[in-house]
C-alpha cells in the first residue's frame, strides 16, 4: 500500500508577507530582512500581479543609477506567476518548478493570496519525506 502524495498545503508558508505595487525597492529590502524571506507576493488592490525575489532586487540595484528609495517595485517584480491551489500535489508543483526553474510557487485559494511555497519548502519536504522512508 502506497501513502497518497501531499499537498504544498503542509510544506508552504502560510500567510505570507505581501508588498503593493507601489512601494519602493527599499522598503522591499527591509521587508525580506526583518521576515528572513526571499520572495514576496506584489499586490494591486489586494489582487496579485506579480512576485519580487531577492535575486530581482539585486540585479535592478546593480543598474547605473538606480536609487531603492525612488524604484517601485513594479519595475523589478517578475509579472508572470507560477500560481497553485493549496491542494496541489506536492510531485507536481515539484516538478513543475524544477523544470521552469521557478524559485517560488504563491499559492492561491477564491482569488486571495493564502501562502508562498519556495525550492527551501521543497527541500524540507524532501527531506522529511525521505526520513520517514523505511531504511534499507
């Protein structure tokens, strides 16, 4: 008998911080330090329009007169988002980024942002599940 897959819903970070669209790249930065994050959803309204990593930052602030006060993060998010449902299962979501080589996936539940599951969830997941395996 083979155990059912899980879903991300056991391995994301629920209740994810969330930044607007207007916001500058600074308060981006702080954000990511004070929480110990990489990612953050980018909201319009409440409504998800994109996502912004460290890595974004970084690579905009290394441009030639780039200020992190006066950039909105809109400039540096990424607008296209690999999104799931909570109950994605963990295999797929996996292979999905693995494949795209996305570093995070936001999950959505009734049009609302509920949680961020990034390659660092996939990896504890991994290793939890490999633990829990029978020893050969």
């Amino acid at each position: 008998m083979t155990k059912a897959i899980p879903t991300v819903k056991r391995y994301m970070t629920a209740s994810p911080h969330t930044i607007g669209l207007a916001q500058n790249l600074a308060h981006a930065h702080k954000v990511m330090r004070e929480h110990r994050i990489r990612h953050l959803p980018v909201l319009d309204g409440g409504a998800l329009v994109g996502v912004i990593s460290e890595r974004d930052l970084h690579l905009v602030e290394t441009l030639r007169d780039v200020d992190p006060e006066k950039v909105a993060v809109e400039e540096a998010m990424t607008p296209v988002v690999y999104t799931i449902s909570p109950d994605a299962r963990l295999d797929e979501v996996s292979r999905e980024m693995a494949e795209h080589k996305y570093g995070s996936a936001i999950v959505i539940e009734r049009g609302k942002v509920v949680g961020v599951f990034t390659t660092t969830d996939g990896m504890r997941a991994l290793a939890e599940l490999l633990e829990a395996r029978p020893r050969s």
